[in-house]
C-alpha cells in the first residue's frame, strides 16, 4: 500500500462489519417509511378512510411514531459508525494526515452509504408496499376494490425522510471532523455513556406519571370542548401526552441502572447492570424507541379483533335474520316477491312483520363556529326545527318487536341499542315536533331517562298511537314515510345466495332519490336552506367536502356497504362479506401492525449486535480472569433480554391499558363485546410475543457466536 487512500480502503475492508451495520440501518428506515407512507397516501386507502375520520388519525399517529422510532434508529446507527470510525482517523491525524484528506474520503464514504441506502429503500418501498397487499389479496380476499393505485405524492414524504437521513449522516460527520484534540478522537470509540444517579423513586414516578399522562392526553380533548366549547389544534393532544413519555423516560431509566432486584440477589447480576448502566444513553434511547414502535404496532394490530369479534358477535345477536327499510313511494319488491324468490331459492320464511314511521322534523341545539389563532370556538343556539328524524307509534313498534310498551300521551321515547346506549349518535332529548308538510307543531316530554332498547331500530323516536295519529295528518306524498320489514327463515346460514338475490333487487328498486349516503337528512337539509348555506351531506355537494358518494353500480365497494341509507341488514349477507366489506379498513391496519413490528424486530436485533462490537474487549477479559461459559452466557442474557423483554412488557402492558382506558370511557362501562374482543386482543399479544421471543433467541446466539460463547 502506497498511498492513504489504498490504506483507508483497507481500512474499510477490515471494518466492513460497521458499514453494513450503518448502510442496513439506512436503508431499513428509509423502506419502512416508503412503504408505510406508500399505503397511506393510496387513493384505495384514502377513498375508504373518511376525512378527519378516527381511522385516519390513528393511521397517522402510528405513521408519526414509525418515522420518530426509525429516525431516532439511523441516528443510533450512525452515531455507532462515527464511535467506530474515531480511532483510525485519530491515528491518520497522528501519522500526519490533513483532515482535508480524511474528509474527502469519509464524506466520499458517506455519499455511497447514503444515497445508495437512500434511494435503494426508496426505490424498493413501493413494490413492498405491493407485494404486501398482493399476498393480503391472495390470501384474505380478493374484488375490484382492492386494487391498490398509487399517489405521486407519497414519494414527496419519503424524499424528505431520505433528505434528512442523507443530511443527518453528512452534518454528524462534519461535526465529527471538527474536533480538534487529536487524543479525544483516539479514545472516542472507549468512551461510556453512563447516566447520572438515578433514584430508586424514578420506577414508581415513572409509572405515576404514564398513568397520569395516558389519561389527560385522552380527556384534555374531550375538556376542551364539552366544558370550554372549544376545538383545539391537534398539537394540544400531543402536548397533554408529554408525562407519558417522561414517565416511560423515567421507568425505563429505572430499569437500566437500578433495576427491579432488591437485595443481594442483583449482585448477582452485577456485571449486566454495570455494562447495561455505563452504556445508558444509548441503551434508554434504543428502548424507548423500541417501547413506542410495539405500542403503536399493537395499536394497530387490535383494529381488527376488536372489529371483527365485536360485528360478528352484534350479527349473531340480532333478533332478526332479514331486515330492511325503504322510503315508501319506492316501487320496491313485495311479500309477494320476496317468498316467490326465497322459494326458488330453497328458504323457508317463518315469520313475516313490517310497518311504517313518519319523517318528522325535531327540535335541537347547533353550532356556531368561530375560527380564532388557536383553533376553533363556538358557541350552541337553539333551534325548532334542526333535523327529522323517522317516529313510530307505539302499536307500530311493538308490532315489530315483539314487545309491549306503552308511551304516554304527550311523551316521546328515544331507540336506543340493546345497552340503552344511543353511542352519541343522536339526541334523545327532543322536545318539538313538525310536521314537514303542514308545519304543524307537537311539543313532547323526552323519557330520556327510560329509553327503549332494540338495536334493529337504533335512532328512531316512538310516540303514543294518538299523537302519532296528530302529527302525521297532513303528510301528503309517500315520500314522508319509511317502509320497515322484518322476517326470519328457517336456515338462516344456507340462504346466502337468497340473501345476495334479495340485496341486489331492493337496489334495482331504488330510485336515484334515495342513492344517499346514510348522514343526509331533509329536514337537516331543509334548515340549511332557511339560513342560506349549503348543506354538505347533499348528494351533489359530497365531492366538494371530499365525502364518496353513493353509487348504485358500486353496490359490492365498502363505501355503498357502509354508508348507504337504506342499506339492508342481512345476518347472512353481512357475516360472509364482513371480510370483503371491511377488506381496507382490515388490510391497511395489519400492514401497519407488521411495518411497526418489522421495524422494533430490526432496531432490537442490531442494538444487541452493537452489544458483542462494543464489549468484546470486556468478555476478553472477563475471560482471562475466569469467568466460566456458563457465567458469560448468563451475562450476555442478561443484556440481550433487557433490550428486548424490558420494552416489549412495558409496551404491551401500556397500550393495553390505553385501549381498555378508552373502550371504558366511551361509554362507562364494558360490553360483553369489548370484553371478548380485548380477549381476542390477548391472543394476538400472546401469538406476536412468541414471535418476538424466537426473535430475542436468535439474536441472543448470534451475539454469543460474535463473543466465542
């Protein structure tokens, strides 16, 4: 070797270990990220993700957290390579080297690593994207919905994380450059990281706050505009959650330098703390990350349990197998029809009842907005006749389900689920009723506080058969009335193909008047023209608010399923095209669960391998003065396991608290439904935990290998 450069090639050869390490970091950052950003930014994903949704904003605080957790990962990394990198341009430095030269080569290093890394994830993170949701396709479901397009703009996000991956690299490297005590470069790579004295109430403290945090980042929302009717900048949540993260800091502190063990027993132990203890910065920033990417992973992953045990349980407890409602001057398919159809069909119709509700408009309070610099305000105004909604009398409903309740004149009943829940969704508390086409007047009294209990009829008012009888007189046009049916057959689960037959001739019937989405309301839209605004939920206005409108010839697409008004309630349809109904929602929520997972099994492998890289000198001289095998595995166990098992329990445990915290305070109480689906949630921790622990056993014995254990 002649020259300088022929020696730091050299060099680089001989440390080839800590370039793969740094370019494999990069390079898994910038894919992940790609290919989250990839997914969410599809107009397939968009079309079903309702803007400013509760489905969109948990998709973007997951992506939030991966592109924190993956940042803060290249960091690591690279802070490790610059660590290594410091003893052989201390020694160039000595030997005469300008730093001229070291930069030419280094920055010239550092220009391979990253925008080879860079562009290569790049490149690859839109094909994983697809691969992704092809195996999804092939495996789960499969339609013409499913087909996955692409958004040129998602590539603008992963440019900018490639940006500030490539300029992070160049920016340590120049700071790393500028050091100019020569013997400090030297030593840089023998340097600890240790934390300054921790106290023993760190742990509890810790958990205190995460406590405290959890709950007022999820109610100061709920604060801000119930009590101060005010709509805050999302950044209010965010800043509500910061004693979360100091706690999780505090707690996982704890952990790294005092540990859990009491009494002679930690000594023990003594080794792995120490090491654990003098490398802690580094050691807290990899756990945290990890901790916060498993949450959100499992986050994620809960969507689907939840989802799906809960439909599944609400289809099979519903009293009635068939049930459909239509506005009453549809030319729609008769008794007559349905039994002809279901008898070539092959089903037995065993009961048969329907009836009829009124549209009538409903007293209410609105509101009225205010922008300001820090978010909305606004303030409630009363209003006579704000909306309509659809009113029974009570021979009516008892007729349709079978119960026998007696309203008393001048008093109005709200249809409430089967928990006596009305889930937000409506106000019970109604007042004055008009009658759409002569204006007439009814002032009620709400029993509110004795609501009826039948989901199938979920949101609609009963009144006394007489009132009813009154306010109706005048309601000329069908149009006013809404047509409800109810039947059941003998084999609910084999008349699938009665069931899709059925669901397709009430669309044929419908006419374009009613191809609404199930949000429109004539009586709300009726009060928008009175004060001269548009009024959004109209079929010719969704586009404009950025809402999918109802298509009759989409009639299979999760949006006709979902939203349309007068969708049917069909036990059979709706548990076998559950799948395809909510084949995004599902899809999109376990690609993030795996691009999270992907990224903590990637982040804990490597930081244990920077374990055997950083320490080997160590267990060389834990060696040398007689430490057995058995002692250096039990030590490199112990090491390994706090990277892995610390985070994994701290985030497990955390997120299935928030998710049982937030299941209780939607509506004080826990549902038989939430409880098996939190129970189904268990089983996906125990199944992913099982994953992460062969994980944890094979980077424990690749680290072994790497130390000659």
């Amino acid at each position: 070797m002649r020259t300088f450069s022929e020696v730091y090639a050299a060099l680089r050869r001989q440390n080839r270990g800590h370039y793969r390490m740094l370019t494999g970091c990069s390079f898994f950052s910038v894919l992940l990220i790609t290919a989250y950003v990839t997914m969410m930014r599809s107009p397939t994903v968009l079309t079903v993700l309702p803007e400013g949704g509760d489905s969109r904003k948990q998709v973007m605080m997951v992506f939030v957290l991966a592109c924190v957790g993956c940042a803060m990962f290249t960091l690591y990394a690279s802070s490790i390579f610059f660590r290594q990198k410091s003893r052989e341009t201390g020694v160039f430095l000595l030997l005469g080297a300008s730093r001229k030269q070291i930069r030419t080569l280094l920055f010239s290093d550092l220009a391979r690593i990253s925008f080879g890394s860079c562009i290569a994830g790049a490149v690859l993170g839109a094909p994983l994207a697809w691969l992704i949701w092809r195996v999804f396709r092939l495996v789960v479901v499969d339609s013409e919905e499913m087909v996955l397009t692409f958004d040129p703009t998602a590539g603008l996000f992963a440019l900018c994380f490639s940006v500030f991956v490539i300029v992070m690299l160049f920016v340590m490297g120049a700071r790393f450059l500028r050091r100019t005590n020569i013997i400090d470069v030297v030593n840089e790579s023998h340097k600890t990281e240790p934390i300054r004295e921790v106290k023993a109430w760190y742990g509890t403290v810790g958990i205190v706050l995460m406590i405290v945090g959890g709950l007022l980042g999820y109610l100061a929302p709920t604060f801000c505009v119930r009590v101060l009717q005010w709509y805050p900048p999302s950044i209010v949540s965010g800043i509500c959650y910061i004693p979360l993260f100091i706690g999780l800091y505090l707690l996982l502190l704890h952990t790294v330098v005092n540990g859990w063990r009491r009494g002679k027993s930690r000594y023990k132990h003594i080794i792995t703390t120490s090491i654990m203890k003098f490398q802690g910065r580094q050691t807290v920033r990899n756990m945290l990350v990890i901790t916060v990417l498993i949450a959100g992973a499992y986050f994620a992953s809960f969507y689907t349990p939840m989802l799906g045990v809960g439909a599944m349980m609400g289809y099979a407890e519903r009293p009635i197998d068939y049930a459909y409602h239509y506005r009453a001057d549809q030319n729609m398919v008769t008794e007559s029809e349905v039994r002809e159809m279901a008898k070539e069909e092959g089903v037995t119709i065993t009961s048969w009842v329907e009836g009829e509700g009124a549209e009538l408009g409903m007293d209410g309070t609105t509101q009225i907005e205010t922008e300001t610099p820090v978010g909305t305000t606004y303030t409630t105004e009363y209003v006579e006749m704000l909306s309509s909604e659809i009113v029974l009398s009570e021979r009516t409903y008892n007729a349709l389900t079978g119960q026998q309740i007696d309203v008393q004149p001048g008093h109005i009943r709200a249809v409430c689920d089967d928990n006596g829940d009305n889930q937000n969704m409506f106000d019970p508390d109604v007042t004055r009723l008009t009658n759409l086409v002569t204006g007439e007047v009814m002032h009620v009294t709400p029993d509110s506080d004795a609501p009826l209990c039948y989901t199938m009829l979920f949101g609609r008012y009963v009144l006394d058969d007489g009132d009813y009888e009154t306010i109706t007189r005048g309601l000329e046009g069908r149009k006013w009335f809404d047509h409800i049916v109810f039947f059941n057959v003998s084999d609910c689960d084999a008349s699938y193909a009665f069931a899709k037959r059925l669901f397709h001739a009430i669309v044929d019937c419908s006419s374009p008047e009613v191809e609404v989405i199930d949000a429109y309301n004539i009586g709300a839209e009726q009060y928008y023209q009175s004060i001269g605004k548009e009024y959004a939920m109209a079929p010719e206005n969704l586009a404009k608010y950025q809402l999918s409108p109802i298509d009759y010839d989409q009639r299979d697409s999760s949006d006709f399923r979902l939203y349309w008004k007068y969708m049917p309630q069909f036990r059979v349809l709706d548990q076998n095209d559950f799948v395809r109904t909510m084949a995004v929602y599902l899809m999109l929520f376990i690609f993030i669960a795996i691009i999270c997972f992907a990224a903590v099994i990637i982040i804990a492998y490597t930081r244990c391998l920077t374990i055997a890289l950083a320490n080997k000198q160590l267990y060389e001289d834990l060696r040398h003065l007689g430490a057995s095998p058995d002692y250096l595995f039990r030590t490199v166990r112990g090491q390994v396991s706090r990277v892995f098992i610390t985070p994994c329990i701290v985030g497990t445990i955390g997120i299935f608290a928030l998710y049982a915290m937030i299941m209780y305070l939607n509506d004080n109480q826990f549902t038989f439904q939430e409880l098996v689906g939190m129970g189904a949630c268990l089983i996906i921790v125990l199944a992913c935990t099982f994953v992460i622990y062969g994980v944890y056993r094979s980077a424990r014995k690749q680290v072994c290998r790497l130390l000659g254990i």
